[in-house]
C-alpha cells in the first residue's frame, strides 16, 4: 500500500535504522522508544491489524516471533528477559494500521496495564 508507512519502508523508499530482515520481514528501531531496545518486526505483506490476521498468515505470524527472539539474542537482552506487545486497533494503542510487534528491552519492565 503506497500510503502506509511500514509498508514503504519494507519497499526501500523511506529510510530506517534496519536492525535485521528476512524475506517476509524487516526489524528496525523504533524511532520513539519506549526502553533501550525497543524494535519493531514488521511483515512485508500488509496487514492492518491483528483481526485481519487469517490462517493464511500463520507461517508469517511465527517468522515474526522467531525474527524477535533472534533479535533479542543478539541485543543481549534475551537472557535477562525482554517483552513482545502487539497494539490492535486505536483502543489498543495501534498507531501504524500495519500489523508489528515491539521488542522491548533492556530495563526491567512492569506490569502492563
């Protein structure tokens, strides 16, 4: 989608801080971040949100969980521990209608709520 902007940068044609990428899937840094590691992994095809997510895309959905734990390896913060959040809808706290996960780390975190 030309309009969305993860969507552009897995295309190449906005600039990121690109962490790691696979063939269905780039990880870059969260421009705002929210701990001292904090990653976005993101799939190339466009989704918007969790609920659009069908069986189609299971393989994709455990690349995405496997691309994090790898990058979480190599931030050092695997051990220690890390968190892994998906925002859906606006209510959610969804800000880019592309499906992502965040990767935080590097601090302890607290309960979310």
């Amino acid at each position: 989608m030309s309009d969305c902007l993860f969507c552009r940068i897995a295309a190449g044609e906005l600039e990121a801080s690109v962490v790691a990428e696979g063939d269905d899937w780039i990880a870059i840094r969260d421009i705002e971040p929210k701990a001292p590691t904090h990653v976005l992994v993101i799939p190339r095809e466009h989704v918007p949100t969790v609920n659009d997510l069908g069986p189609e895309h299971e393989a994709l959905v455990g690349k995405l969980f496997r691309a994090a734990a790898e990058i979480a390896g190599r931030e050092g913060i695997a051990e220690p521990g890390y968190r892994l959040t998906v925002n859906c809808n606006a209510e959610g706290g969804q800000s880019v209608f592309h499906v992502h996960l965040h990767l935080l780390g590097g601090r302890r975190m607290g309960p979310m709520g």
